[in-house]
C-alpha cells in the first residue's frame, strides 16, 4: 500500500525535467509589450543623441566664449581709442593755446623782423600740429564709435547665442518626439551665431593713417594761406594714403573750386563758373560724404550752394533739403533754399524758406553775424536774379532782406514814406591802388534808416556779390556826409562795383563805379 509521501516523491518536478515540449509557462504575455531587444535598441538612440547634444554644446560654448573673447578686446580697443582721443585733444588744445600766443608776439616785434620772423614760423608750426592733432582726434572718435559698436555686436550675438544653448540643453529633458524640433533651431541659430559673428569681425573699424592725417593737415593750412594749387597737392597725396579719408576729399573740393574762384568765400563772387571745375568739386565732395559721417553738413551744403550758382535749381534745393534736415536751426540755409526755390519759380516755397530763416534770425541780436547773413542771402539772390527764370522776384526778396536788415538794426519797423524827403549826393565813387572812396553828401529826416552796401562783380555782366564788410546800416538825423576810403583786399580785384543808398528800406540812390580794367589777380 503506498501512502501519499510515496505518491509525492515519485511524481517528478517541472524544476528537475523542465516544461515538456510545446508547453508554456503560466505566465501570459501583454500583447503590447516590446521585445527585450527592442528596449535596449531605445536605450542605445537616446545614448546617442545625448552624446551628439553634448558636442553640440561643447561647440557652442566654445563659440561663445571665442566671441566674447572679441568682445573683450573690442571693448578694450574702445577704451584705449578714447584715452587717445582725450590725449589728442588736449594736445591740440595746448598747440592752439602756444600759437596764439606767438601770434600776439610776433605783432609786437614789427622792430626786430629776424624775431618777427621766426615767431611766425614757429607759429605756424604750431597751427600745423593743432590743425593736424584736431583731424586726430576726429579719426579717433570714428575709430572709438567703431570699436563700441563692434563691441555692442558681439554682446548681441552673445544674447542669441545663448537662446541656442538654451534650445540643445532643452533637448535633453524633453520627451523623444519633441527632441529634434527643439533642437534643430538651436543648431541653425548657433550657425546664424557663427556666421553673424566672422560678418561683424571681417566688417573692420575704420582707422586712418597718421600720413593722411598729416597730409590734410597741410592741405588746410595751403588753403587758409590762400595757395590752392599746393592744397590740392597735399590732399592728393592724402587720398593716396587712405582713399576713404573724408576730410582729404572735403578739402580737395574745396580748393579745386578755390583755385578758380579765390574770393567765393570771402565775398560770393565766381570768376570760373565753368561745369568742369564745378563738376570736379561736387565730385569730391559726395565722395566725402559716402565715406565719412552721416552727418557732413558742411559737404552737403557747399554741393546745395554750387548746384545753386551751376545753376541747378532742382539738385540745389535737393542738396538743401538735406542739410536743413541736419540742421533745421541754420539761417543761412534756410535763405540759400529760399534762392533755389526762386531760382525754380516756386515763389510760395522761396518766401516760406526766407520767412523760416528770418524767424530764427530774430531771435539774435544785431551783430557781424547777422551781417554777413545778410550779405550772404542778398549775394544769393544777385545770382538768381541773373541766372533764374523770375528776376523781378529774386530783386524783391533781395530788397526785402536788406530792409529787414535794417529794421533789425534800427530795432523797430520802417517808415518808406521818409524815404521821399531823402537826398543823396555823391561827390566822390572812384576805385584805384585796391581802395574803393566814396563821399555822399545826404540830406533824412531826423531818425532816418540808412543803408549804404556796396556791391562788386568780378566780371563784366556777371553777377553781383555783397560783402559783409561793404555795407552800413545806421540811424541818421539831418545834413550828415559819408566820407570813406575803403581797402578792397581781394585775390582779383572787381572790375565794377554798384552802390545802393537805402532810405527806410527803400533804393533813393544807385551809383555805378569802375573797378580793374580787366581782370587783374594777385598772389596770396
């Protein structure tokens, strides 16, 4: 008989035999659960794209710190720039101080001409370093203003570059699906980062060679000398230096036109209107406004003023459009706008732009400032009156502003009515040996608005120009005599000159006087 024990211990385990064949354990699979050696294919994509995103990383990080070492030493080029430009100034500073000093030296020592001599020598010298070291330190500003925005680019650069990092890290913590749209972007802006980056350090930071400098320098000094034709040298050779020097081409412009007409800035008047000198001149100077500042008002104007006697009405009120939009506060551009809008035909437009310029010259007092703004608008005017399509308007508003003029002076307004009781007798109108004499017996009212201006033309039928030092406004009372003997120091001498006798603003007396026979130039 067997017992239970004895059925136990001859019935063999599965643990001993192992399942029969074709037989399963009891444990059911899901249906949706992956093969083991799928998990580990997982396993094995995401090792690998963590390591691709941490060279990823490694290669940004190496390019931010690469472009934050260029924008340390950008910022350190900029420091230095301004140490430089505050030595310069006050270089040139201290020159100018020297020079103007010798320069009252030299005018006590008419007895000793030896020391007389060498203290203008010495003065000019020392003109010459100041000259030079205020071009210096205008180059190093543009170099300090370069290097600063180089500097505040790569700080730019740095920011997104950061938003790159910021993506590819990202990448990490996000779920599989999302991984490569998030970080694509931070691998395209890395790239946008590297390229922006070479784009801003190949740009460069303008400098300007010590030779240029020196150069133009010397080319501004011939020029004040008056000797155009060694300026011109000088600023060759200064754009032979460094062809993007502004300055250099400003200057060479201006003494191309110079040389033609050595008295245009002193008086107005051309003697060399031809294209070809006028078209070298503008030539140069958009040259120096493509490369130099934004800001050259001084180029911009001169091209309004030569488009204006080409005559070029249009590209003169052009050119003026945009210097007054450089500077809206400047008189004399608003009445040189006034005469290309006259030189046009817009009358509206040329009262409008006179009645601007007028209202800021109200706000100054009577000086040789508003004189010579004066002169300057009344010379303008002259030109339009021969060169323009509407002469009787440009005379109008020519006579308009010497009786505004007047009216300034005299601080209140006119009376034309006085102008019937004045007379004028002129004994005396004669030029010879470089002076203009006059002698004019008149005969006002008492407190009577006199304006005498003297006008010249430097040649026959051209235009005439007024300079500031030709022309008196005063209050007169009575039976009183104008007797003068004026030096006329011009380059080339006029050959005619006109005087206007103004009573309360109105013409009572026109004189015309001969000047040279002929056109008669000295050295400077």
């Amino acid at each position: 008989m067997t017992t239970a024990s004895d059925h136990h211990e001859t019935i063999p385990t599965i643990a001993e035999h192992g399942m029969p064949d074709g037989a399963t354990s009891g444990r059911i699979q899901p249906a949706d659960e992956e093969p083991a050696d799928d998990g580990e294919h997982d396993d094995e994509t995401t090792s690998h794209f963590k390591k691709s995103v941490a060279m990823l990383l490694a290669a940004l990080a190496i390019l931010g710190g690469a472009i934050a070492v260029l924008e340390t030493f950008a910022s350190t080029s900029e420091s230095r720039a301004a140490r430089e430009t505050t030595r310069t100034a006050v270089s040139g500073l201290a020159a100018q101080v020297d020079a103007n000093a010798l320069q009252r030296v030299s005018a006590e020592l008419a007895a000793t001409p030896e020391l007389r001599e060498r203290a203008q020598a010495e003065t000019a010298a020392l003109r010459l370093e100041a000259t030079a070291q205020d071009l210096r330190r205008s180059a190093l500003t543009e170099t300090r203003i370069g290097w600063n925005s180089r500097a505040s680019q790569f700080g730019t650069v740095v920011t997104v570059l950061a938003i790159a990092v910021f993506l590819a890290g990202f990448a990490l913590v996000v779920h599989t699906r999302i991984r490569i749209p998030v970080v694509v972007p931070g691998i395209l802006l890395g790239l946008v980062c590297a390229g922006w980056a070479v784009h801003i350090h190949l740009r460069g930071v303008p400098e300007t060679a010590d030779a240029s400098i020196d150069a133009t320098a010397a080319g501004l000094m011939a020029m004040e000398r008056g000797d155009y034709a060694e300026a011109g040298a000088s600023f060759d050779d200064a754009i032979r230096f460094d062809d993007d020097y502004a300055p250099a081409y400003e200057g060479r412009g201006v003494s191309t036109f110079l040389e033609a007409n050595p008295d245009f800035f002193a008086v107005g008047s051309v003697l060399d209107d031809s294209e070809s000198v006028r078209a070298s001149a503008q030539a140069d100077l958009e040259r120096a406004l493509d490369v130099g500042p934004d800001h050259n008002l001084y180029a911009q104007t001169l091209i309004g003023v030569l488009d204006l006697y080409g005559p070029d009405p249009a590209a003169a009120t052009g050119a003026l459009d945009q210097a007054l939009r450089l500077d809206p506060s400047a008189p004399e551009l608003w009445f040189a706008h006034a005469a290309a809008r006259t030189a046009a035909g817009d009358i509206d437009a040329a009262e409008s732009s006179l009645a601007s310029g007028l209202d800021l010259l109200d706000q100054r007092r009577p000086s040789d400032s508003t004189r010579q703004l004066a002169a300057e608008a009344v010379t303008s005017f002259e030109w339009v009156r021969v060169f323009g399509t509407d002469p009787e308007s440009a005379t109008r508003l020519a006579r308009r502003i010497v009786s505004l003029e007047a009216s300034f002076v005299a601080g209140r307004e006119l009376r034309p009515e006085r102008a019937d009781a004045a007379t004028f007798v002129v004994d005396r109108a004669s030029f010879g040996d470089g002076r203009l004499d006059l002698d004019v017996r008149l005969d006002v009212s008492d407190d009577t608005v006199l304006s005498a201006l003297v006008y010249e033309r430097a040649v026959p039928d051209g235009p005439w120009a007024q300079s500031p030092e030709l022309g008196l406004v005063t209050i007169v009372a009575g039976a009183e005599r104008i007797d003068e003997s004026i030096v006329v120091d011009r380059a080339c001498l006029p050959v005619e000159f006109r005087l206007d006798l103004h009573a309360e603003g109105v013409v009572v007396e026109q004189v015309l006087v001969e000047g040279a026979p002929e056109r008669t130039c000295v050295d400077t």
